[in-house]
C-alpha cells in the first residue's frame, strides 16, 4: 500500500466501472485497493487484473478497507445504497456516476449526507470535458452569439441499449431507469451549466410507451428558464440506427447561432460550429481562437454566407469558429481534474480554469429537480414547476 496514493474502492464493475479501473491504474496518484460487484466472478477477474481485493459486498470493502476514495458505477437505480454506506462510512472523497439518484428522494437524502458528512463528492457529468460543449462553454459565456433566446437538443439511443446494452440484466437495468434519466439528465446537466445561473423554472413534457412495455420509450420536454430562455430537450432510446448513439444542439442567440453533431448519425458529419452575425474584431476573434486551441479545442476560423430566399448575399458574410471531424472524447475525460481537485482542495484546478466549478452534489440535486418535474409533467399532462 502506497500511502501517497489515493487508496481507491470501486463499486460496480460494468462497462463504466472497468473503464474507471483502467484510467485509475494509468496515474500515479490512485492505487486502486478493492472492486465490488455482485457478480463473484467480474469481482475477483477485475480484482485479479489490477491488484485489488475482490468483494461481492460493498458494505464489506467499506468496513476492511480504509478507503479515501470511492467510485460508485452501479447502475442508475442502484447508486443511493452503496453511495449513502459510503457516506456513513466516512469516505472523504466520492465520485458517482450521473444520475445522483432516480428518485427526487433519494437524491435529496444523498445531498442532505453529503452535507452532513462534510464530504468531497463529485458527479461525472461526463459532457462538460468533451471538446464540442466546452467550446460552447467558452462562446457563451464570452457573450459571442448575445443573449441566449432558444435551444434544442437531442440525445438518442439504439434499441439495443434498453435490450442488450447490460446482457441478461438488461430489461432489470433499462427497467430501473428511462431516458429521463439515463439520457436527459446528460442534456439537463448541459443546460444547467451552459445557462447559470439562471435556472430552469417550468417543464412540460410528453413520454410514450408503446415498444418497450417495460420503460418509457421516449421524453420530449419544454424548459422555460427565469428571463424568458426556451430549451427543447427529446431523448429516445428505441431507435434503429447504425450508431449506438446519436447527440445533436443548436443554441440560438440574438447575434448568432452554435450548432453541433457530437454523435451523428444516418450520415452526417461530425462537427461544431458557431456563426456570429456580429463578430468581435479580428484580432479579437483569433485571440479567442489561441485560447481554445490552449485548451485542447481545436478550431479553425471561417466565413460564411448569410443565406437569403432568393440567393447569397455576398455582402453579409458572416464569421465563425468551426470543427470538422471527431472531438476526441471518452466518458471518463472529467475525471483527472476532479483528482487534481482533491489534490489541490479546490473546485477549479488548474486542469479544469474557466469552466466554472467541476459538478458537485448540488448540480446533482438541481439536475434530478428537473427532470422529476419532467417525469411528473409527462405523468400529467401539465406544466410543472421545478421544485428547489
């Protein structure tokens, strides 16, 4: 045992939780101690693999291990237990994967240990790395489409994710979950962190469930913030498509627009780009663009033609910031900065400047809120209020 190192536990050894151990066994400051899983076998082939003590009990790793950090990567309906035993057991520092909870309850107990506890707790709302939203990041907050007015996304799945996507526990898994909160509560977390601080203050929501039986087919959700800002947000996961995944945004703002395809599909081409109908300067605008490319995000600068009903008008050609190709993203890219967080006890690390504070168990608990009022708004027919 390396007292230097974080002395790790990971709970839950799925797709995700495999990932995790595979990033962790990659730095130098994690030694990664015990794996849980209910499954005897992924628990003592993952144990065997990375050097760390199998269980089938989580409550037993948490009682023999002196742990100072534990990941939770069980699945959605099965974070609240072993994320609370966490808590209780005095784990200073936790990482769970989004959602924070599936039930507006359970998410609140969850916020309400947190604090009590004094923990350092972090959800991974893996979204906010990717190269694309963190550039839409950069170009909202620097004002450089105006205000806000509308957006729309959507984030699909394939049929096979609620079918197959967890073998023989699929139909349990999808069952426990939804595309509220298996899909939604990526794009509401977006959204959230886009626009604060202003918040999301009514829903309304539709759902459907005529192919699946056994979970919610679809939510297509309307979420009117405070000053008057419209978001469109629709998450299916029954879709038959090439692709696993298929993620597209458009913001719209009184001087421009951002649009991207993170995940594409039926094929289109990966890109992003954002069109400002009034450019900063020239100087300015490269300066942004050096800034980006410091970040990783590499863009490159254009022109464009404002288009018209009868032809292009050569004289409105517009500038804009563009990416063709792939962002270079993985689902764990959020995860070395909340590291370096804990290393240097705070919620914007050098990894992690300009981006606002890395998501704590209040976004957790402000994502849930809304998309509770999603799942009672499709419920009832009616515009609901998100609760604080």
């Amino acid at each position: 045992m390396d007292k230097n190192k974080l002395q790790t536990g990971v709970i839950g050894l799925g797709i995700l939780g495999l990932q995790y151990l595979d990033f962790f066994a990659k730095r130098d400051d994690v030694e990664t101690v015990g794996v849980c899983d209910v499954r005897r076998g992924a628990a003592e082939s993952a144990g065997a693999q990375y050097g760390a003590t199998p269980y089938v009990d989580y409550a037993a790793m948490l009682t023999e291990k002196r742990l100072d950090l534990v990941v939770v990567a069980t699945p959605d309906h099965l974070h609240f237990a072993p994320t609370m035993q966490a808590l209780d057991a005095g784990v200073p520092v936790i990482i769970q994967e989004k959602p924070l909870a599936t039930t507006l309850t359970e998410a609140a107990r969850i916020y309400e240990a947190v604090e009590r506890h004094g923990a350092r707790f972090f959800v991974n709302y893996a979204n906010r790395a990717m190269p694309f939203d963190r550039a839409t990041y950069y170009v909202l907050r620097h004002g450089l489409i105006g205000q806000p007015v509308y957006a729309e996304s959507r984030l699909d799945d394939n049929i096979s994710v609620p079918t197959h996507l967890w073998g023989e526990r699929s139909r349990e898994f999808a069952a426990g979950s939804s595309p509220a909160q298996f899909l939604l509560s990526h794009m509401v977390d977006l959204m959230n962190w886009n626009f604060a601080p202003l918040r999301v203050a009514d829903v309304f929501a539709i759902t459907q469930e005529k192919v699946l039986g056994y979970t919610p087919d679809l939510f297509d959700a309307f979420l009117m913030f405070e000053g008057g800002l419209k978001v469109r947000l629709k998450a299916e996961w029954i879709k038959h498509m090439d692709q696993i995944v298929e993620y597209y945004t458009s913001i719209t703002g009184e001087s421009g627009t951002i649009i991207y395809n993170k995940r594409p599909g039926f094929g289109v081409v990966e890109s992003w780009r954002a069109n400002f109908s009034q450019p900063p300067a020239d100087a300015d605008l490269i300066q942004h663009h050096r800034r980006l490319g410091a970040q990783g995000i590499e863009l490159r600068l254009g022109r464009h033609y404002h288009a018209h009903t009868e032809a292009y008008d050569v004289s409105t050609v517009e500038a804009s910031l563009e990416h063709v190709g792939s962002d270079q993203a993985h689902g764990l890219m959020l995860i070395g900065p909340m590291l370096d967080a804990v290393a240097q006890n705070t919620l914007t690390p050098s990894s992690w400047q300009d981006l606002g504070p890395l998501p704590t168990h209040r976004d957790g608990l402000h994502q849930v809120q809304v998309v509770q009022a999603i799942l009672d708004s499709a419920r009832s027919g009616q515009p609901v209020a998100v609760s604080r």
